[in-house]
C-alpha cells in the first residue's frame, strides 16, 4: 500500500506542489504598483498623466496615530525676531503647539447646566491640530510647523486635507520648499475671509529671487495669483493640492484648477513639504495675533514624487521590471467637487501596494519580518492542501 502510494500520488502531486509555490513567489516579487503611481496631470478631465517612483502617505486622523513615534514628519521648534519675521512681533515655533486631536467618545460625554448632552471635541476636528496662541511670549506670537523628514520630492504631486480656522488673524499655508528662491505656496490669509459676500481667496506664490529682490513680496511678479474657492475653507475640510513638474506649476482645490504657473521662477530642486500656521502682526499679510487661540486642522497629507537620491532611483530600477505589466503602474484617485471618495484611499492601506516604500512606523526590518511571514504560512498552506492534510 506504501510503495502504491509512493508511485500514484507522489509524482501527480509534487509538480503541483512546486507550481503552487512558484505562483506564490511570483506575487512577492511581482508587487502591485512596483513601477510607481501615475497622476492626472492639469485636472482629472484631461488626458495627460506623470509617473512617480515614491509616495508618503499620512494619515493624521488615523486610530492609533501618534506624532510622537512618525518617522515622516517632524515638529519644528525655533524662534525668530520681529525683523526675520518680518512684521510687528516675532515668531516662536513650539513642538506643544502640534497635537493630534481624536474625534469625541463616550468618555468624553458631559451633561450640560441645560440637562444636555455635551460632547467635548468634534468629528469635523479631528487631525494634525496646528496651533497659533493669542498670548504673545516675550514678544513672539507661539506658532506652529511640521516638515516632512526627506528632502528629496523632486517633481510630485502634493496633496492635503485640511481645515482652516475661522479666527482672523493667521496664516496658514501649506507649501513645497528648497530655499527662499525656489519655494511653491499655498497661503491662506483668515482676515481676508469674508463669510457676508462668500468670498474666500487663497494665495498662490512661486517664491523666485525677483520676488527676493522685491522684500520677498511676489505681489507684482507674473507668479503670484489670488484665486477664491468657490466653498468656505473653515467650514469642513478640503483637499488643497500642488503639481510640480518640469518647467510648470498646478495649484487645485477639491480637484478645481485654480491657477497654472511657468517660466524661470520655477524650481529646478528637490525639496520638502512644510505645513504651517503662523502670525506675526504684519498688517500687510498675517495680521493678528488671533483674539483666540486658532487652530489649524490637517486630516491627511498624500505625496507622490521622483527622489533625486542615487539609492531610491536605483531601487526603483531594481523593482520595476516591466513598467508595462499589469498594475506595474497604478493609478491615484482623484478628488473631485462631486466625489470626495478618493480622501479616504490609501495605496499602504492596501495590500501589496507600497512594495519597497518608505512607510512611518515600518522599518526596513519589520517589512521583511511581514514578507517572511507571509511566506511561511503561505507555504504551510500550500503543503498541507497538495498532501491533504488539511
């Protein structure tokens, strides 16, 4: 019965057994996406697209989301002086005044002096809280920044859900930064909100030397537009997003192109992302200090860029081996004015999506610990189905 067994089942088995491996390992090293995400390139109507090899995908509303343990962003603390600010006060930039905020529980229920439930918290405030304090310290208004840790976004797409405040008295901006010459912007003035006619406008600037040879004030170059949302920023949140390619510029919001830029002002370098909220009194810009303490609420943050780093170009070249294979290149949703759906995707969120990426909180340790995990059971599957054990 023995030697029966040996001579039928073994050799119909085992090159079953081997084909079903192969497969399996075919898919660790056939990763979705390997080749890199490809964007709509002037709005999601057109036809025209660009590829990126890497991404940073935050997500600051997350549960378990922690500031304190990101390897992506980094809180800013440093002070300057009314005459580096640029305006009537200084400016103290404090790591405390960057905090998660989580949407209320139960545990924060209270019962009002009206016999009404209160809640502490909102789930419309929920996010990265970036604050600007009314009360000034030694002479500086306490603010708030964080900075993506690499500094190697090329060309990329830049997206950001956010949530202004109401208070006038602030600016929040949210921008791509090499130095002060080569600098793309986003800024919004809360003074210049004006609920009574719905007029909400947004700066958009290409800082260059003309607009340094200017006092830094870019007003009168071709690569400063205000542009007005045809929505109220304080109200909810949006996603405000910048294309930054060879030669030109796109600046959306929800999906809407509101202005393109070209020409020398453009950058030529690679940089980083900052997000910040500031006030120093200026009544040409800022204004303020705020009457209240003002917050800034970011939900997510979405990057996918080219690195100009010799290690991550050839790790790409590594991974991509067909960029015309199916799902070698995958496709970044887009939010649009009819269909926020696209907020709440994430490529990590997925599985077999960000092979070879630089993930927060997942070293290069923990992925490959993941894969041979994976690999291991993957295989006492396929064992015990190809003998029958299970």
């Amino acid at each position: 019965m023995e030697r029966r067994w040996q001579r039928h089942c073994w050799p119909r088995q085992l090159p079953l057994f081997f084909l079903l491996i192969l497969l399996f390992l075919a898919t660790l090293v056939s990763a979705d996406c390997e080749c890199g995400y490809s964007s709509s390139i002037g709005g999601s109507n057109t036809h025209l697209r660009a590829v990126f090899t890497d991404l940073i995908e935050s997500d600051f509303s997350a549960d378990g989301y922690d500031i304190n343990t990101d390897t992506d962003w980094v809180r800013q603390a440093f002070n300057l002086t009314n005459e580096k600010a640029r305006g009537a006060y200084g400016e103290m930039f404090a790591v405390e005044n960057v905090v998660v905020m989580k949407p209320p529980t139960i545990s924060d229920r209270k019962d009002g002096d009206d016999g009404q439930t209160e809640w502490q918290g909102s789930s419309s405030s929920e996010g990265l809280s970036l604050m600007v304090r009314t009360e000034l310290v030694e002479g500086m208004v306490p603010v708030a920044e964080v900075d993506t840790r690499r500094l190697d976004m090329h060309w990329g797409t830049f997206r950001a859900s956010i949530k202004m405040t109401g208070e006038r008295g602030t600016c929040a901006a949210f921008f791509w930064y090499f130095n002060d010459t080569q600098e793309i912007d986003m800024e919004f003035l809360s003074k210049e909100f004006n609920r009574s006619n719905s007029s909400y406008p947004v700066n958009l600037v290409l800082q260059s030397r003309e607009a340094m040879q200017a006092g830094f004030d870019a007003h009168g170059t071709k690569n400063f537009v205000k542009a007005y949302l045809p929505f109220d920023p304080t109200s909810d949140y949006h996603e405000y997003r910048i294309d930054y390619l060879p030669n030109r510029v796109y600046f959306f919001a929800d999906g809407i192109p509101l202005a393109e830029m070209d020409g020398p002002a453009v950058p030529t370098s690679a940089g980083h992302l900052i997000l910040q909220h500031w006030s120093n009194g200026n009544k040409l810009w800022s204004g303020g200090p705020p009457a209240k303490d003002s917050a800034l609420m970011v939900k997510y943050v979405k990057a996918y860029f080219n690195s100009s780093t010799i290690q991550r170009q050839q790790d790409w070249q590594n991974r991509c081996k067909n960029p015309l294979a199916h799902r070698a290149v995958c496709n970044i949703p887009d939010v649009t004015p009819t269909n926020y759906s696209a907020a709440r995707w994430f490529f990590r969120d997925q599985e077999n999506m960000t092979n070879n990426q630089t993930l927060s909180g997942e070293s290069e340790g923990s992925r490959l610990e993941r894969v041979w995990c994976m690999t291991f059971y993957a295989l006492l599957f396929v064992t015990g189905w190809a003998f029958a054990l299970w």
